[in-house]
C-alpha cells in the first residue's frame, strides 16, 4: 500500500499561498511475500545437477572349477606408473607353457592420437565402418532412433563365425599394476566408447604378467 500526506498551505487571509508538500511512503510487505513466494517456487521445481558417473564392467568370478574360456578378437592393455600403456593380443603364454605356444610380448604405447587411439581404430575398424553407415541412415531418416540403437548394441557386441569369415567383437580386458592412477583408467574407458569398442572389462593381473611387465619396463 502507498500512503501520501500532504502538509502546507497558507496562514492569514494576506498571506502568500505557498505550494503544497506531498510525502510517499510505499509498504514493501507484499513484494516481500511475493519474492519469497517466487523464490520457494522455483526452488521446488528446479532439477539440481546429478553426479556424472562412469559405468564400467566389473565381471563376475567364475567357480573355481571351470576352465578359463578361450576371448576371441582381444587385447589386453596394462596400466603402469608415469602414464605407462602396455598391451598383447589374443591370450597370455607364459614362458615354457605346456600348449608350447611362443611366450605372450608386451608392446608399449601411449596415450596419443598415434597410440591408443590409432590402435583402436585399426583394430575395431569394422565396427566402425557399421555404426557410421547406420549413423548416415539415422541422419536421412531411413532408420528409426530404436533400430539405430539395437543395430548398433548387436554390432559391438557381434559374435564371431569362423565358417561365414565373421570375425568376433573386439574386447578389451583393462589391467593395472599397483603404480597406475585411476585417471588413465577412466582415459581408457573414454577411449574405448569414442572408438565404439563395446565389449569391456577391468580384471585383475596375474602374476605371471606382473613377472612379464617387470621385465619388459626395465
């Protein structure tokens, strides 16, 4: 509410009229109310910021009875200290192995554009090629957004069949020896997903590849 007073005026009847004097006093309580009313509205209804998380396969540990399964099309990398990569393909053979197969080697990389992410690119090329044909249908709308996801879900995960000449999904096993930091980690899994390698997993080093890893980076 505004409230105005005037005061002023003229005395004796030869007195000169002088102008009157208006004083305003506005009463903020409503605008008060309403701020608050507006500001309690707004915090009720906003959507606070979530925490942005990493999801990452963890597997399951297989009973103690059951033989290691044979992983088609993959590559091992290890984490070290002083953001140290290294990696093999296919499975790991000790030194002398009973199967007489020509001991597992570790190559090194890095985190470059001409190391990691090269590596990947060749490797997954496939895959690649795939999604980026079915992301051109999704863009010209020859696909539905549903297929495009489903399609590209069965590519990464895609089994292989050695009498049709279909190579299986690359998948990529993680492993990080006691000096490496969880932010090269997560630069991996990064990596992984840009490349669309969907076939994932961070496992524990044996210790035969600890034994390997030390040598190798003397």
């Amino acid at each position: 509410m505004a409230d105005v007073s005037t005061g002023g005026g003229g005395g004796g009847k030869h007195e000169k009229k002088r102008a009157k004097k208006s004083s305003t006093r506005i009463d903020m309580t409503p605008m008060v109310d309403l701020a608050f009313l507006l500001l309690t509205f707004f915090v009720l209804t906003s959507t606070f910021a979530k925490p942005k998380t990493l999801e990452i396969n963890f597997p399951a540990k297989p009973p103690i009875d059951m033989p290691p399964q044979k992983v088609n099309n993959a590559i091992t990398f290890i984490l070290t200290k002083d953001n140290g990569i290294y990696y093999y393909n296919g499975e790991f053979y000790s030194d002398g192995n009973t199967k007489g197969v020509p001991p597992t080697k570790l190559t090194k990389t890095d985190f470059s554009d001409e190391g990691l992410h090269k590596l990947l690119l060749d490797r997954n090329k496939r895959t690649i090629d795939v999604i980026e044909k079915l992301t051109e249908q999704l863009k010209k709308k020859e696909i539905a957004d549903t297929t495009f996801k489903r399609l590209a879900v069965a590519e990464k995960g895609r089994k292989g069949n050695a009498a049709a000449g279909i190579e299986a999904g690359l998948t990529v096993l993680i492993k990080a020896d006691d000096g490496a930091v969880y932010k090269n980690i997560i630069d991996v899994v990064d990596e992984l997903n840009i490349c669309n390698v969907g076939l994932y997993a961070i496992v524990d080093m044996g210790a035969k590849e600890n034994e390997l890893l030390k040598a190798t980076s003397k």
